[in-house]
C-alpha cells in the first residue's frame, strides 16, 4: 500500500518502489511520527528510529470492530474541505489504487473487509471494517473466515453482501485490473500471472472461482482457501481491492470514474485529471464503521498543485485555503525552515516516518565479491546523499534494510551509519585491498532529475575516496524505472526505493531479497539469489503469528545486509505535511504514509 512521493503504499508497494525511483523525490505513500513508526497526533518535530515498534500494531478484537468510530474531540458537521494534490488521480477504481495518494482518496468511499483503526497516541489495530472481525483462521491459516456486518449498504441503499464481495474479488482476475495489489489472487490460484487462469474474464462471463477456492455459503459468510498458510490475511484484507462491488454497478474499465460508494462519501463530480468532488454519502451507516466519519459536507479535490505551490498557500493560511489540506503533497524542501518557523504553524504540521526505504542497490551478478559490496555499503555517504534529498523534513538516516514504521523494528546498524553517516571510507579502503580490488571501477546509475545529478555528485566523492573509481552513467527519468529492473542491465550501482504493502516485512524481505522473484520487472533489484535465504523466507513465512514472525523478519534482514549485501539502505522516508488552520481532525495515517482525511471536520 505501500511505492513515494507519489507513491503505496508510493504506486503501490510494487508501485511504490516504482513511483519514488519514477519521481526521484520524497515518498508519498507510507507511515510516519515521532518515534518510529506510530502516528504522533500530528504535531512532531522530527522522527527518531531508537525504538522498537513492536507494541504499536496489533490484531484487534471484535469489540474493536464495532462501530462507530470514536468521536473526534471538538468535531462539527458541515462545511467543505478542500484538498490540494500534485498528481490527478490514475484510478478511482479499489481494484486499482495502489499509490498513497488514491489510497488516502479512497478511504472516504471505499470499504474492505479489514481496516486499521488508529489511536490518537499512533497506535494501530487491525479490524473488522465490513466484517465483524479481522478473521478467523483455520487449516494451518490456510483458510480465512469473515462474517459480514448487519445494515452494511451501497450508495443507492441495496445491502452489501458476501456475493458483492466475492464479485470484487473474481474481477481481479480480469485482464484490465493490473495496476492493484494481487496478494489474495495470487494466494488462492497461483503465482505472477499465472492466477489470471482460474477465472481468465473475471465474473463478467457468468464463472466464478470453485467454492473450494472462494466460498460465499450465505450473505453473511465468506471464506478464503489458500494454497499455503498466509497469518498475515488480516493485513492482505484491508488493501483497497477487497471488498464489495455491485455486479450491476461494475462498469469494469469505466468503474475509475464511478466506482459505487460504500463508505460515508461518494462521488459528486469528477473532471479526470483536473478534480473530483465528493459529497455525503446518506446511507452510509456509522454504527456499521469502527474507522470512519461523515463530517464535512464535501471534498474538494484539485490537480496540479506542486509541492511550493501547495506549501505557500498552506502557510498564507488565507480564505478558503484555511479549510484545505493535502493526502500527500509534502512542504517544498526549500521551504522547510520557514514552516519550522512560522509560530501559528506548529499545530498544523506532523513530521512522520513512512514504511519507504531508500536503497543504493548493488547488481550482485556484476559485483560478485563480497567484500566489495561491504566495501560500498562502508563507503556510502547517507547522510549527504539525506542532506540532498531535503534533509531531517524529508528522512532519517537509515542503519538497515527495514523502515522503523515496520513492526518488530530494532535500531540495528551493523555499517556504523550512526557513527559515521558520510561513510567509513578507511575501513572500505582495507577491504578493497584485503579483495584484492583497489581502483575497482563502479558503474553508477541515476536518473537525469537535478535531485539525483546532485547526489551522484556526493556519492561519487566518497566512493573516489574509499578507492573506488567510478564511471556515472546518467539515464533518462523517463526510462529510468524499467531501466534498472532489467535483469541484465549493465549497471553495478543504483538507486532503488521500497515502501511496505502493511506493517508486517513479509511484503519486505521476500520481494526484495527472494532469488525464487529474479525477473524484468520485480523489485528484486541486487539479484540476491542465496538458496539459504530462500529457504529462511519460506520458514519465516509459515511461522502462523505474525507477532513471532517479526522479529524472525528482522534477523534475516539484518544477516542479509551484513553477510550478502546486495545494497545498503540510505534513508527512512518521511512525509511533511501543513493544512490550513480552521480544520480539525487532521492526523497521520501509518500504514500508507498520508494525511488520515477520515475524521477532518471544519471548525
């Protein structure tokens, strides 16, 4: 849920990596907060990593899942809440979004069948949204039972039942529906594409799935047969692609421009590319939604705006700009210390983590010496190529592969980037001759952005200085992405960005490090192809909790990073967000690294 500045989770989580290499900026999509990982009720200065976030996410309750949602403190109905983007919409569709942007959009018209309720402390739990619960496992966690809520219903008031569900699901399967996440999908009928097989129209042919694979035995149940077990189901379930679409309703390649509304708002008006209104969805039912309000009148939302634009307006604070925030348009980096500056701002601004890494990558095909590769991850200067990217507004040095929004996260740092965050280029200098490799020559590749041709400026000074020589190799922006994600690309160094799909690292390790998912294309961008990692992924991906899982996560991060080193991370990405002063209820949402528009109401 998430690729970055535009990212999901950035496009997507396999998007996400995409769109912050695509963008070359700061991601868009993922969590953030003062401390590591939970939300910070909107007012933190700058994210700190020393903590492991262990106890901010959880598996909530029944309980829990009962709406309605807890009561904002001072929230009142009414009024119009403009929103301010850089980036027009790609998708309305739920089968579709995958960017943080469309992610935070489709929160007010779209409901899953999971959801993630957060605390005003950041603490986030995983519930029932549609369902009475987050799921109960059995079979191993091969099978996943969800009962529906009563008094759920569409925009035109029909009842949302199991049926409309497993419509959502099966037209996943359709060829159009591409660009969204495919973990359950894929989890019930295969790998890759390879899915697409079991139900190769979708429902649109009269098929369906065999209820072996999907079952919906009443209007209430609904029941997932896997191929393996999957304890993280709970998480899969709140990504924006499963839950309810009316069969009569589902326009297929048009539903992006009127997807059917089962949250508290709907679409008004749409002009693709140019803005979208939404306005109050009336049968909308609170008692049914744990997560959820229906304050303000309408969303205003409007294309175009980058990010200075966007920020001065923010900090002008005048006319109806004091009712207009943003889903995901940062501060401008070269306005950062005025709005660290202006007094009035300070209860209207959060610094927060996302779950975005950034990554140098190493081509372990080309750079096949390990010592090497640990020489360039000593060398590596975080904290400048940090400095370039915007500095402590736009990320926090990173010590290893995983981003401190991640649950289980320890502080490891096993390169000493803390200690010497320009890079140890003594100790690199010692291993290139221990290899054998002074004056090793280094194929660095980055994209033609003015970002990036000033952090290959640093980057390269401190490779020269470790031994190193390098030869930069400069690509269009515009080809960058596939680029890089050519398993024979002729590169030996290059940047490379990931944003997790939840909270959990299994949509961490195994797309990044897992030899079995070597392709043009896959985010498996070093080439690590180690049989003992793999074998260790399918463990750790078996173990049924996913509590004791995290940290098995984090274990295998970390003897990847110091014993294979296929990259070295360089930044957590943080998102840095200022709205207008006469709107309340503005907070952050972790797991997709946005400004949460759930519960904003005008004063």
């Amino acid at each position: 849920m998430k690729p970055t500045t535009r990212s999901r989770r950035s496009r997507g989580r396999l998007a996400s990596s995409a769109a912050a290499l695509a963008a070359g900026a700061l991601v868009l999509s993922a969590c953030s907060s003062g401390g590591g990982g939970g939300g910070g009720g909107g007012k933190s200065e700058g994210p700190g990593t020393d903590k492991n976030t262990s106890s901010n996410y959880s598996i909530g309750t029944k309980e829990d899942s009962a709406g309605p949602a807890p009561e904002v403190p001072g929230a009142k109905k009414g009024g119009t809440v403009g929103v301010l983007q850089r980036d027009a919409f790609v998708h309305l569709d739920p089968g579709q979004i995958y960017y943080s942007d469309m992610l935070a959009n489709q929160l007010l018209y779209n409901r899953t069948l999971t959801s993630y309720k957060v605390d005003e402390k950041g603490r986030v739990k995983v519930v029932g949204d549609l369902a009475t619960d987050a799921g109960t496992a059995s079979d191993g966690g091969k099978t996943w039972k969800f009962t529906l809520k009563d008094g759920l219903k569409f925009e035109d008031g029909s009842p949302i039942t199991a049926k409309d569900v497993r419509w959502g699901v099966e037209r996943l399967y359709a060829s159009f529906e591409t660009d969204g996440p495919l973990y359950v999908p894929q989890w019930l009928s295969g790998d890759g594409a390879d899915f697409r097989k079991a139900l190769p129209d979708g429902p649109y042919k009269g098929a369906h799935l065999p209820a072996s694979v999907l079952d919906t035995p009443d209007d209430k149940t609904i029941v997932f047969h896997f191929r393996q077990p999957h304890a993280d189901t709970p998480f899969a379930t709140a990504m924006p692609n499963i839950g309810p679409v009316k069969a009569e309703k589902d326009t297929q390649r048009k539903y992006d421009n009127a997807p059917f509304s089962s949250g508290p708002y709907k679409v008004g008006d749409y002009k693709v590319g140019k803005s979208l209104t939404l306005v109050r969805n009336e049968n909308w039912d609170p008692k049914t939604d744990p997560i959820r309000h229906q304050y303000a009148d309408r969303f205003e939302i409007s294309f175009g705006h980058q990010y200075a634009d966007s920020t001065r307006r923010f900090l002008a604070d005048q006319g109806a700009d004091k009712n207009t925030l943003s889903f995901t348009n940062a501060v401008a980096p070269e306005m950062t210390e005025k709005v660290l500056g202006q007094a009035d701002t300070k209860a209207r601004r959060f610094v927060e983590i996302q779950p975005y890494v950034d990554y140098i990558s190493f081509n372990t095909d080309r750079l096949k010496d390990v010592n090497v590769r640990k020489a360039l991850a000593y060398a590596m200067p975080n904290g400048q190529i940090l400095q370039q990217m915007g500095g402590a507004t736009a990320g926090v040095l990173a010590t290893n592969y995983l981003s401190p929004a991640m649950d289980g996260y320890k502080p490891t740092d096993p390169f000493g980037k803390k200690a010497k965050p320009a890079g140890d280029p003594d100790k690199a200098r010692e291993l290139l001759k221990q290899a054998g490799k002074e004056g090793q020559e280094i194929v660095y590749a980055y994209p033609n952005t003015d970002l990036q041709q000033k952090v290959s400026v640093v980057v390269t000074q401190a490779l020269e200085r470790a031994g190193f020589k390098v030869q930069k190799k400069e690509i269009d922006s515009n080809t960058w992405r596939t680029a890089i994600a050519e398993v024979k690309n002729k590169f030996d160094i290059y940047r490379t960005s990931w944003g997790a799909d939840w909270p959990v690292s299994s949509t961490v390790v195994p797309p990044l490090f897992d030899g079995r998912q070597i392709a043009d294309g896959a985010q498996n961008y070093g080439h690590l192809n180690n049989s003992a990692v793999n074998t260790e992924i399918d463990r750790i991906s078996a173990i049924p909790d996913v509590k004791k899982a995290a940290p098995e996560w984090q274990k295998l991060a970390d003897k990847i990073f110091t014993e294979d080193v296929p990259g070295v991370p360089t930044f957590y990405n943080t998102q840095f967000s200022l709205w207008g002063s006469n709107l309340g209820g503005v907070r952050y949402q972790p797991v997709y690294g946005t400004v949460d528009p759930t519960g904003v109401y005008v004063k």
